[in-house]
C-alpha cells in the first residue's frame, strides 16, 4: 500500500491522505478542534497554559491570540498537515502494516510519523525525497539563528516605524450620545476614484453607509489597515481618510487603529512582553512525549515552530501590539451602545472583544463578510463550550449575523442558540441581484472559459499549467481575471491564448459558460450563484477548503485528466439555485439590516 501525501488521484495501492481527509472531514475536525481545546486548558505545574499567558492587569490571556488556537488555514500548513496525521493514524490503525517507509524532506513530518508509527507500534524508516531547496534551508536555518528576543524587538520596532503615518489621524471627536454606533473594519476594498468623488463604500458593507444614514445613526469609524493594490501603504490610507472626513457632514468619525500606537505604547507592550516570558518558560513542557494524550506527542513536531514564535517571537509582540492597540482606542471612545465589526475569527478579534468589555460598551455583534468554509474553523471558536471557564475564558460577541447558507451551516454546527443569531442580507454580495448567465443546454463553440485566480500567485499558475495541456484537445477560449494583488505573465502560456480582464465580477460573469476556480477563493461561489457550470481545482498540496465542497452539480478537478473530461463533456449536468437569494441572503432596500440598527434599546 502507497499512501501520497499530496495529491487527491487514487489507482490500484495508491491511497490518497487528502482524500481520506475529506471524506472524514467531519470526525478529523473534530479530533483536531478537540485537541486544541484540551491543550488550552492542561495543567502545567500549578497552573493552566491559559493561566500561564495572563496579561498582567488586563484580566486577559494571550493563549486566545496564539497561532495555535486561532487554526487559520491562511497563514501555515500546520493544520493541513495535522488533519494528513490524523488520516494516517486511521489508516494505520484500520490495516496494521508491518512497517512504514516514508519519503519525504519535511523534518517536522518526519518526527511526527516517527511518533506516529512508534504508537502503533510499527518499524520505521524514512528517506529523503531530493535535495532541499536551497531557499527553504537558508529561512530554517535563519530562523534558527536569529535569537526569537531579536525577531521580537525587530518586529515592535517595525510596526511603530511603519505605523508613524497614522499618528494624526485620530478625530478630533468621537460621535456621542444614543445615536452612535462603533463599525470596525479593514480599511480598503474601495477604489481611490470613489473616495475622491466623495464615496465612501467599502465592499465589505456595501449600501450599509446610506441606511445608517436614514436611520439616524451616527458612526464611529475604527479602521485597521491591511495593504492593497488601490491603497498601498499607511501614508495613502491617511490621505484618502482626511478626504473622506472633509467630504461627511460631521454626522460620522473615522480613525485609524494606528493611530493608538504611540511612544508610550510601544514601551508598554516591551513591559509587557518582558514580564510575560518567565512565565512562559515551564510551557516548554508541552514538548514533552509525556505531555498530554498520546496524540499529543504525535502532532507537536508540526505546531512547536509556530509555539516558539507565540510565545517569543514577531507573534508573540504582534498580539501584545493588537491588545494594547484596541484597549486606548475603546478607552477613548465615549461609551457605545452597539458596536458592529468584521468578524472572520482573526486572533485580533479576542483582544478587540476583551477591551470593549473591559472598557464598558454595549452590545457587540459580529459579521462575517464573506463565506465559511468546512475548514474555517476561527469561527468554531466562538462554539457553545468552547473558550474555557473562570476569568479568563475567551470573550465572545453578543450575537453573530447570518446572511448565507454557509455561515448558516457553521453556526449550526457552533450549537448556538436563536437569540445569538441575526439574518441580515449578504452587503458585499448584493451585487449579484439581477445577474443572469448563459443557458448550459444552449452550449456554443468555442467553449467561453472564464479562470479566476487567487491571492497565491503560484496556484494560479498551477490551475493555468494544467488548462494548457488540454486547450489542443478541446475548442474553447480561455479568459483569466487575476487577484488584483497577484498578477500573471501571459508570456508563460503561450499556448493558451490568454485574454484578461479586470472588472467587477458582476460585469463579467454573464459572458461565460464555464468557471474555473480555486478551492481557496469565493469567487468560485459567485460565479456558481450567477448561474454559470463552475469546475473546482484542487491543490494537490491543501485540504479542500471550498465553500461549494458537497453541493450538487459542482465538479471537482485535481489534474489535466480530470479537466479534459469536464471541459470536454458535450451535454454537462449542471444543478444550480435557482437565484442567488437561495444561497445568500439578498435585498436590495437591506430590511433586514434597517430593523437591526432601528432596536435603539440593544
């Protein structure tokens, strides 16, 4: 028996471990969620590990912001790699080999089946794949050498450098009274046209400006910046906020978080961290094979690097910088009786929520901006019996908005009560009201292909690999919309014949029959929505991580073969909804967003 590590094509002895992750997707969440849980709360001497990273006069733990718990699937392969041992650990448990014989050039992988197979009781042996990149070995080696202190200091001093842009951009006033409103958002999304004709309409809440407007509010505007093409660099994002502060009638406030990293703030979170590290040191604990469950041992070669930085390292000073950050800013803000903000269940949001507590606000509802997919699992933190117990357990929003079929499925599955649940419509993706795309029993030739790339260049570039090898077998033009911050050498693909456009989606979509996306991007959700026949490619080194996994009617595709026998099938079976208000919640007049903002007694 073969079992490939990357890859999801199965033939004869060959067992694919991502395959075998989504097909139990289900039970491996939960064994990893499990394992997250308990490692928070095990003792270590006299006290928890979530004890142990306690804020000195904060009331707050920082395990709650560590790489560890949050289990984004965004920054690093851990939790792909983790969900692989679990499948493993099955597979191994399901047949019993005699011996395992791995390949591969993985040091973290390579302890962890060593460990894996040593619980089983099975002999071992491993064998490099190839020589190792030489850039992969020079940053482990860096990272080994450069002290984790140094990272950290290197990454404060950075910050407040980078940050000095936004020292003046703090209003003059807050907005007070019964009528103000806290919004918390990531400043971009919106085009430098727009703002300077006098429009501020972030995607994010799209539409949401105007019925805040006609229902009297009166908004603080707290924006945490995060580089994009239109809006590159602090310096911009000042210019464009003063311009849109001098085009609003007083009625609202806009600042950057930024803007609370003073002089003063800087030296406290250097306290801060200085005094946090002693703690730390008996954590070293979790490394040991006695530590835990006996999984436990198993998965902490693939988490002990990501552990380093959290508690030393460039992690370890960026949540201290988020904490103090959101503590001045909630500190400054007159008393709100509501905030609003954009919940994607980053490691920032915790502090965000402890400091609106500690600093006496109101009611706090979270809104996810896009969709959630089975292995987002940020939000599953915010899970009936998760987050602990006691004082410092995890701080959680007073409710949550439901504005698609995803988020609905995850809340379902978080066990949350009605009364911790809103339905308010999808903003960024009213858009789709109206769209209407071409009948797939109507097939015409060429077949008009529309690829829609993502924020990781070199996967699109893998998706554009492989349509070329099959464009010589089938009549169809190929269009490619890139990522606005990924952009793509035609040259590469010569074969293709490759065509680009920019424009929003909404003005696209229609001029297509078929959609090619990636597992990892929501665009292959609009295009589904829109009416078009969508393929999914998947990365043979990642989990599937789309929010179309299990709809019917949507064909997944994971090499050259799999694409030339969907491209080229002359009558597709295509199940779509029926409108796009099947799939996320849609009105234009936002009904459901005017009742929530009129409950003036929240």
């Amino acid at each position: 028996m073969v079992c490939s590590w990357n890859g999801y094509s199965e033939s004869g002895q060959v067992t694919s471990l991502l395959r075998h992750v989504d097909e139990h997707a289900d039970e491996i969440r939960e064994r990893y969620l499990s394992w997250v849980d308990d490692l928070g709360m095990r003792w270590v001497g006299r006290r928890r590990v979530v004890d142990r990273l306690k804020v000195r006069g904060t009331g707050f733990s920082v395990w709650w912001m560590t790489s560890v718990f949050e289990k984004s699937f965004v920054d690093a392969p851990t939790m792909a790699r983790m969900a692989r041992i679990f499948a493993l650990d099955a597979i191994l448990e399901e047949r019993s080999p005699s011996k395992v014989l791995l390949v591969s050039d993985l040091p973290d992988v390579r302890r962890s089946i060593r460990r894996l197979c040593r619980l089983h009781g099975i002999s071992f042996r491993v064998r490099r794949a190839g020589e190792e990149a030489v850039g992969v070995r020079m940053r482990r080696l860096a990272g080994r050498v450069l002290p984790a202190p140094l990272r950290a200091g290197w990454a404060l001093l950075r910050f407040f450098i980078q940050s000095r842009p936004a020292a003046k951009s703090r209003p003059t006033r807050w907005q007070d009274g019964p009528d103000s409103i806290l919004m918390v958002s990531c400043f971009g999304q919106m085009t430098v046209e727009e703002v300077m004709a006098g429009e501020f309409e972030t995607r994010y809440w799209a539409g949401l400006r105007r019925v805040l407007e006609d229902e009297g509010m009166m908004p603080n505007w707290l924006h945490y910046f995060v580089s994009s093409p239109t809006v590159p660099d602090l310096a911009e994002a000042v210019d464009l906020l003063g311009h849109i502060e001098s085009k609003s009638d007083g009625r609202e406030a806009h600042a950057l978080l930024e803007s609370y990293l003073t002089r003063r703030a800087v030296l406290r979170v250097a306290v801060r961290w200085l005094r946090l590290v002693p703690s730390t040191i008996a954590l070293r604990a979790l490394g040991g094979r006695s530590f835990g469950p006996s999984i436990h041992s198993v998965l902490w070669p693939l988490a002990c690097r990501q552990w380093r930085d959290d508690l030393r390292g460039a992690r370890s000073v960026h949540n201290l910088i988020w904490l103090g950050l959101f503590y001045a800013a909630c500190a400054d803000l007159p008393r709100q009786n509501r905030g609003i903000y954009l919940c994607e269940g980053a490691y920032w949001e915790h502090a965000f929520i402890h400091a609106w507590r500690a600093n006496g606000h109101g009611e706090l509802i979270g809104v996810p901006h896009a969709t959630v997919h089975h292995w987002d699992v940020r939000y599953l933190n915010y899970a009936e019996g998760r987050g602990g117990e006691g004082p410092l357990a995890l701080q959680k929003p007073d409710r949550l908005v439901k504005n698609n079929v995803t988020a609905g499925v995850a809340f379902e599955a978080m066990g949350l009560d009605s009364r911790s649940i809103v339905e308010c419509e999808s903003l960024r993706y009213n858009y789709l009201l109206g769209l209407t795309a071409s009948d797939p029993e109507e097939r015409a030739f060429p077949l008009s292909v529309l690829v829609l790339g993502e924020m990781r260049r070199s996967v699109t570039v893998a998706m554009l690999s492989q349509l070329a090898e099959v464009v010589g077998h089938i009549d169809m033009s190929v269009t490619l919309k890139p990522h606005p911050i990924s952009p793509i050498d035609l040259g590469m693909f010569p074969t293709l014949d490759l065509q680009t456009v920019d424009r929003p989606l909404a003005e696209v979509l229609p001029a297509f029959e078929v959609a090619i996306a990636s597992h990892a991007t929501t665009a292959g959700v609009e295009a589904y929505v829109a009416g078009l026949r969508v393929l999914i490619w998947l990365d043979p080194r990642d989990l599937n991580l789309s929010d179309l996994r299990g709809v019917v009617g949507v064909n997944f595709v994971s090499g050259p073969e799999d694409l030339a026998r969907e491209l080229g099938d002359a009558v597709p079976t295509v199940t779509r909804p029926s409108a796009p208000s099947e799939f996320f919640c849609l009105d234009a007049g936002l009904p459901r967003w005017r009742r929530l903002l009129a409950e003036r007694s929240a």
